[in-house]
C-alpha cells in the first residue's frame, strides 16, 4: 500500500526492470487504485492507494499506519477445499467470490498474519491480468521466492497455515508453498504486522546481494 501510486510505480518499475502493468478499474469499488507489475514468470506485485486517504476504507485505515505490504496473494488446487478447512477450524470467510471464472478466497489478517487471498485459477490464461504473463519482459528477477510476514507468534501461525493450507514447515519459522515458495513468519517486536519483506531470485548476478525499500517492504535480490 503506498501513499502516491505513480511515485511507487516508478520505482517499482526500475527495481524490478519491469515494463507492462496492468490497470483493473473494477478496484474503485473497493476505494483504491491500482496497477500490477509482473516481476517474472508467475509473479506479481500489486501497488495500491486510497482514493481517499480520510474514508473508513480498510486501505485507508491500513495507510494511516505507514506504507507497507496489505496482501499474499496464493493459487490453491481447490478453493473448496480450503474453505472447507477453514469453516471446520471456526474461522472468518470474509470474502468469497467468483471472478471472470475462476474461485477467489479472501482470509481475515488477524487469523493469518496478513490480508491472504487464495485463488483457484483455470489456467494461466484465466488469471486476472493474462496480458501481463504474455508480455515480453525483462525483468531483473525472474520471480518472488519467499515472504516475510511479522507476527506475534509465529509458530502459532505455521500451525495455522499448516492445517489450512496444507503446506509443509520448512523449519521453526517458515512454510513451503506448492509451487516452492517460502513463507517466513517473524516476531513482529513491536513493528507493523504483516508482509514486511520479499526475497526475489535475481536473474542478473550484480543484483544478487542487493536490498531496497519499495511502499515501506524490503526488497531483497538472492
């Protein structure tokens, strides 16, 4: 979530060498404008701001405490599933909804350390933005390979996304995703909770080593 869109799309776009983004007008609705940078097969970065900064808008009231990361995006093999497990453990389905065909689920931060949506795509093609994965890009990585996520207790948020996700404890602090990704959880310490950091794979070796900030998240090139 960033306080001035255009600036951090710029910066996005050198940081990542990213060329096309996308632009889904659907999200005033939700009282936010977006655009969407592909930053390697299959990966995204979503960049977000108010359309107003004084409403009662969750973006809003999530801005108020400093720029930072709102949402994990995830594809899961069965949305059902998953909902499943999720009304079975008594936990919140705040937002379930059918979009261009394909199954978005939307989990509550406080259950999951952060904003989660859990997408069942029919096909690469399917996905929200295709134009974006059918682009030629050259980009600086070729893809997000893990996510740090602050929270108060984090090996009570493995269990947690363990049991619904079905995923794998990669150790003490962090999960494995289908696709290969990490989730890291830690200690929040007082800092803001929720995704506050990104490892991407750098597809150029001078990258490698390098860390910059983009709406508040670090950014780190391994």
């Amino acid at each position: 979530m960033s306080r001035n869109l255009e600036e951090a799309i710029d910066k996005g776009r050198a940081l990542f060498a990213a060329g096309e983004s996308e632009i889904d007008p659907g999200m005033a609705n939700l009282g936010l404008r977006h655009e969407v940078l592909q930053i390697g097969s299959g990966s995204f970065v979503e960049i977000c701001t108010p359309l107003d900064p004084t409403d009662a808008s969750p973006g809003s009231k999530f801005l108020r405490g400093g720029e930072g990361g709102y949402m994990l995006v995830i594809e899961v093999s069965s949305a059902e599933e998953l909902r499943n497990r999720v009304t079975a453990a008594g936990l919140k389905l705040p937002f379930v909804d059918l979009h261009e065909g394909n199954d978005v689920t939307q989990l509550h931060p406080r259950e999951f350390g952060t904003l989660v949506e859990a997408d069942q795509i029919r096909t690469a093609h399917d996905w929200h933005y295709p134009t974006l994965e059918s682009c030629p890009t050259v980009t600086s990585t070729t893809g997000m390979i893990a996510v740090d996520v602050a929270v108060e207790d984090p090996a009570a948020m493995i269990s947690r996304w363990v049991e619904i996700f079905d995923v794998t404890p990669v150790d003490q602090s962090s999960v494995a995703l289908s696709n290969g990704g990490i989730v890291r959880f830690i200690p929040a310490d007082g800092q803001r909770r929720g995704v506050i950091a990104i490892d991407v794979a750098a597809s150029r070796n001078d990258d490698i080593g390098r860390s910059e900030t983009l709406c508040g998240i670090t950014v780190r090139f391994r």
